[in-house]
C-alpha cells in the first residue's frame, strides 16, 4: 500500500514538473515515444521498464546524449493491442518524435512494423524509427524485416539455440513443454532444429503443447515428464504458464534441469522462490551478476545504485545497449533525423557495458550480442526479489556463435 | 499402473480444490439464484489476507482469520449492496458481481501490486509425505485433501443436520414457500452469502500456495468454477461434490492420455493421413485440448440434462 502510494505521488509529481518544465525544455530534447501496457494485466512489464529505462536515460543524458541534446522518454499505454500502439505511432509522428520504442507482443511489433512503414513512405519529411525492446517472433527480421525496425533483443530461434548450447553433455533426453500459440510453437519448433543442428546425440523424449494461460495444475505433466526419464525441461513458458510448471515440478520433487526463458522477469524468482534452487535456468541477455562475474566494477556500480533507489531488481539494465546504439548511431550521423541516423546504425558495432562487441547486423537489423544462461541458486551478490537467491552464469554465448542466416529481403529508401 | 495411481491422486488433489471453491458458489447460486461473478475474486483475497496475516502471526491463525474476513466482506456486500440490486431482477445481480469481480481485481492490484507475492506453504508441510513410485507426494497435498474433506463433512452436517440448515435446505428448493412460514429469509441470504465468501477465502488460503498468489489468479479460476457448478446441478451439494472430482479427473487424464481421434480411427482400421479430410484437427493429441473438455462438458450438459448431475431445479 506504501509502495503504491509512493509510486502515485511520484508520478503526480513527476508530472507537474513535467507540464512547468517540459514545454520549455523540449525544443533541445530527442525524443523517444515508448509504447507498452500501461495498464491491465500485463501493466507491471511496461510500468518497470519505464523506471529502468528513465534511469538508464538519465546516465546516457549524463555522458552527453547525443549531438549534444539530451533524450526525453514519452510514455503511452496501448493497453497489449495493436490498435492502440498505432495510436501512439500516430502521436509521435504528430509531433515530429524520431523514434518509437515497444517491447511487449509479436502481435503489435508486426502491427507497428506495417504502419512505420506505410507512414514514411508518405511523409518522407516526417519519418521515425522503430526500436523494437524485446518482441521475439523470428518472421520481424526474416519475412517481415523493414528498413526502419530495429530489433535490439535476440528473437526465438537465437534464445533457442542459446539453450541447446547450454545442455550440458551428460544430458542426452529433453522435454518440451510450450504454450499452443504462435510465440510456443515457434520455441518448440525452434529448439527442436537447433537440437537436430548442434546436439543430434539429444533424444526428445516428450513434446507437449499447452493451452496458453488454461493449465492450474500441472503435477499430471510433471508425472508424465517423471515417466519419459527425462534429464531437462526446456520450455518458453512465461507467467502463471512458467511459474505454476515449476512449482508443481518442485513439490512432487522432480529432481531435473529447468530451461526457461523468462523465470528472469519480475515475479518469477518469487513464484519460484527458495524451492528452485540449482534447477531453474534461464536464458536472458543480463542479470546483475555477470558485472560481479566477469569483474566489471563500474557497471556493477551502476546497476548497484539502482537497486539503492528502487525497490526492486535492475533486470532490465541491459537496454542500456539501446541507448548506447542511439548515441552512436545520431553522434555518428550528426543527426537525429530518422534517415540518417538509422543509415548510420545499420552495420554499426559498439563495446557494451559489459565489454562485448555488438553489432546491429545491416541485412536484417538485428541485434547480435552476447546471450546468457543463468542458473537460480544461492550465494550470489545480488539475489532477486528478495529471495536470498538471484542469477549465476552458467553458460555464456559469443555474438559470433548466434549470427543465424536471415531470409529478409530488405527494401531500403532512395533518399 | 504407476501412471495412473499417481494421475489419480493428482486429479482427486485438484478436484477438491475444485470443490472448495465451487461449494460456496453453488450455495449462492442454489439459494439465491445469484450466479457471483465475485466468488472466484472472494478466493483470490482470501488468498491475499492469507499472505498477510500469516507475515504477522503464522500460517496457522491465518487459517481462521483470513477466511473470516472474507465472510465478514461478503455479508457486507449482500447486506448493504446486493440486497438493494435484488429488487431490481437477478440480471441486475448478476451486472453487479461482475463489476464488484473488475472492482476487487484493481483493488488487490493496487493494495499488493502487480507480481505475484511470496506466500508460502508453512516450513512444517513443506515436504514429502511419501513417495509413490519415485514421485514425491507432497505433505501440502495431503493437507488439502484433508481440510477440503473435513470441509465437506462440516457443511454436510451443517445443511442436514441444524436448523438453520435445514431452512436453507428448504430454502434451495421452495423460497416462497420458506419465506411464507415466516423465517427471515433475507437473513438467511445473508448468511449463505457470507458463508459462501467464508468458503472461497478457505479455497484461496489453501489455493493461495498451493499454486501462485497473484492478481489474475480469479480470472483464471473463474470460468472453471463456473463449469463444475453447473455440471453438478443446482441445489446439490454432492453433484457439486461429484462434478469436482470428475473435472480434476478429466484433466488430469486428459493430459496423461497421449491419444487423438487419428489413433482410434487406426484402430477400428481407418488410418487417417495428411491427405485424410480434417487431418489437422484428428490429429490433435487429446492433451493439447485437455484444458477445454470441461467447456465441452458444459455444453454438453446443459443440451442433454440441463439440471446438471443431481440437480434439484433448472438453471
């Protein structure tokens, strides 16, 4: 109750100083129209990126944004439908904002993709980039791939082939468990063709499908896994769907390896909780502890003081790529005009916060950065949501090991 | 064997959570004729008071507490809300609870935000009772099976065995009729409300851990509930009874059962290939629509014997 009463007046605050302070100040700023759920059942992923992402803009704005001018970050809920985030479209370009940014639903990135595409063909004068944060559908940079979409997170087929090259060698019998839509069939489809590719001495002794969000008790799947002899659960699973099949795994003591996708985001680790120690995995593009890891003070600095200000983990630190991308990418161009600086971002390589080359491949604009495999345990520095546990390495995959052949046929604008 | 030994106690384990959820649903519906859109958003605060209490002063007062106040919040609301509505037709009702369901849903969000909240099943029952072909069965299990009997067993002899039970026996058949012998029926609505709310709070303090505590936990149990009550037949508590346990069955099965219509038409000697008239759907293994059957048993009720199971009075 606190919390939310908090969060209220820090909003309301928030917004006053913005209506005083901002018409003056917004002729300098870049800025970036962000589009998520707001509200509605999915509001807490769109309500903790917008804390994260402020606080990663307030750093870039401290190392001088870009060209001199310092981001400013536009919110608007689209409520999880596409019709709404092409309201948001419509109110960036109408007030000339150079990016839109989304990260939530294939659905809607597909939706955004189309009407980005149809805008700047007819305002050649107004144009805007689509930074896409994390919808996964491989199509969006393969059948699908635009000029003016950028996706800076690894899509399904690459969080895929992420986890089957985290199977360890002694493991040789794999389940597949995936919700019955188009994101869980493709993970299922996805693991089943890198397994076949990198680890054809793995048998996949089960391949089930899920009614998305239908399933309460998963303990007769847990006793059909318990039944193939199993050594690994792989499934891109998320929310209640991921939660529920882990803890009913946990209390009939089913003693294998999870591979999840998104046990990282907010409220798995405590859904989880202590039960899941050594056996939840999950394939992610930061936790807090690789900077401890890999002995990366200053970013492990930076992400500390987050967790200082807020009251909940800083899983989302590492869109501090996005940014950093942008940067470059308008420093390079000398713009913040979408035609240039996305000419200038195409091809474009940066060392990330975490020492990395990333490259923001030019045939399909996507991201290729380094991908990991954390394992939920005990006595890490920084644990999760309370927990007492957070996020080990286990497996680390190179940039180069996930440039995947790309089917985009890409249709780039005369001038 | 094994399989199905273990499958059976998964489905008797989930069919009594079922059941504790839908017995209070049922009174309500039975006597009041009111089909509570709010009684699966009972469960879920029932579940969030659990949470609560249970940081201050152990799982074990929470047992009694949180369910109270559940009750305490459900006589509220039929006494000085649903009461006023009731005048105006069971539709107006029915309006009501749903926009009570849509209230109490931001309301949990905003008082405990949006991710789901550490509940936990206490230290004392968070291990194996015993093992069943190298399966754990869990000592929490064996807990809910245990209240949702004693449960049972409680309202059982509460409806047959008081007066006030035997009123509200009364009353789930012939309402006019209780009411022209001169009980106070309003009252009794009131108590079968809030018993009822009292019911969904027990279901969500034991459902609370047992699954994930979060705020679209209602939503998602809902429609469920919905099913086996209807299924079971208004005004009967064992067809309720019944129909949780043939539900948590059949889903259970269902997704053990890894057969479609392809393999029984191979068996009477009709193989059905790619090329076969509705292949996609023939094909479908019985565990990917598992989730659905109770739906189709619902349709399938309502078309056939509309009473339900052992049910007293049409829907």
């Amino acid at each position: 109750m606190l919390d939310w009463l908090k969060r209220t007046v820090s909003t309301v605050l928030a917004l006053v100083f913005s209506l005083t302070t901002g018409a003056a100040y917004a002729q300098g700023t870049i800025k970036i129209m962000y589009t998520d759920p707001l509200s509605g059942p999915f509001a807490q992923v769109g309500d903790q990126n917008l804390q994260q992402f402020k606080y990663i803009i307030d750093y870039i704005n401290g190392r001088g944004g870009a060209i001199g001018r310092k981001f400013e970050l536009v919110s608007f809920d689209n409520k999880s439908q596409p019709s709404e985030a092409l309201l948001a479209l419509k109110a960036a370009t109408d007030q000339n904002i150079p990016v839109i940014m989304q990260c939530s639903g294939s659905n809607i990135a597909a939706a955004l993709i189309e009407g980005v595409d149809k805008h700047n063909e007819r305002n050649p004068n107004n144009r805007i980039v689509y930074i896409n944060c994390g919808a996964v559908a491989t199509e969006l940079t393969n059948e699908k791939c635009s000029y003016w979409h950028f996706r800076m997170d690894a899509h399904v087929g690459m969080k895929a082939e992420t986890m089957v090259r985290a199977l360890p060698k002694d493991v040789t019998k794999v389940y597949l468990l995936n919700q019955d839509y188009l994101f869980g069939q493709s993970v299922q489809r996805d693991v089943k063709t890198f397994l076949a590719k990198l680890r054809p001495d793995v048998k996949v002794v089960g391949d089930e499908l899920i009614p998305l969000g239908k399933v309460k008790d998963f303990s007769p799947y847990i006793t059909k896994i318990k039944a193939s002899g199993a050594q690994a659960l792989l499934t891109g699973n998320w929310g209640p769907d991921m939660t529920l099949l882990i803890k009913a795994g946990m209390d009939a003591g089913l003693d294998i390896r999870y591979y999840t996708m998104y046990a990282h985001l907010g409220g798995g680790a405590t859904a989880i909780g202590p039960a899941g120690n050594g056996k939840v995995r999950s394939v992610m593009a930061f936790h807090e502890n690789i900077a401890v890891e890999t002995g990366k003070t200053d970013t492990e600095g930076w992400t500390r003081q987050f967790r200082a200000q807020h009251n909940y983990d800083f899983y989302a630190a590492g869109f501090r790529t996005i940014f950093e991308f942008l940067q470059a990418a308008m420093n390079k161009a000398g713009s913040a005009d979408p035609i240039k600086f996305s000419a200038a971002l195409e091809g474009l390589t940066i060392t990330d916060m975490l020492g990395y080359q990333v490259t923001m491949r030019k045939a399909d604009h996507q991201i290729l950065s380094e991908y990991f495999v954390g394992v939920f345990t005990k006595g890490v520095k920084y644990d999760s949501e309370k927990t007492g546990l957070g996020w080990k390495t286990e497996t680390t995959v190179q940039p180069k090991d996930l440039d995947q052949p790309n089917t985009c046929n890409m249709k780039r604008p005369t001038s | 064997m094994e399989v199905l030994l273990v499958s059976l106690l998964n489905g008797l384990v989930y069919g009594m959570l079922l059941f504790m959820l839908a017995s209070g649903l049922t009174l309500i519906f039975s006597m009041m004729g009111v089909l509570n859109f709010a009684h699966a958003s009972m469960y879920m605060l029932g579940a969030y008071f659990a949470f609560s209490v249970s940081r201050v002063i152990g799982f074990w007062p929470a047992l009694v507490i949180a369910p109270a106040l559940c009750g305490v919040l459900g006589a509220l609301i039929e006494m000085y809300a649903l009461r006023r509505v009731h005048r105006n037709g069971h539709i107006a009702e029915l309006l009501f609870t749903v926009g009570l369901a849509f209230i109490i849903e931001k309301a949990t969000q905003m008082a405990w935000g949006l991710l789901p909240v550490p509940y936990r099943v206490p230290a004392v029952l968070d291990r194996p009772l015993f093992h069943i072909y190298g399966s754990n069965f869990h000592a929490y299990r064996g807990f809910m099976l245990l209240i949702s009997a004693l449960m049972f067993l409680a309202i059982w002899l509460l409806l047959t065995r008081t007066r006030i039970g035997l009123v509200i026996q009364a009353a789930l058949t012939h309402p006019e009729m209780v009411g022209a012998l001169g009980h106070n029926v309003p009252r009794v609505f009131t108590i079968v409300f809030a018993g009822g709310s009292v019911l969904a709070g027990l279901a969500g303090e034991i459902g609370g851990n047992y699954l994930v505590t979060e705020p679209s936990m209602a939503a998602t149990m809902g429609p469920i509930v919905f099913v086996v009550v209807v299924f079971g037949g208004l005004g009967s508590l064992a067809g309720c009874f019944i129909a949780s346990l043939i539900m948590g069955l059949v889903q259970t099965f269902a997704v053990v059962l890894d057969v479609s219509f392809a393999d029984l038409l191979a068996r009477v000697g009709l193989p059905v290939t790619s090329t076969t008239p509705l292949a996609e759907v023939l094909t479908m293994p019985l565990p990917r629509v598992g989730a659905l059957l109770p739906y189709l048993m619902l349709i399938l009720v309502l078309l056939i014997k509309p009473r339900g199971l052992m049910g007293t009075r049409d829907t």
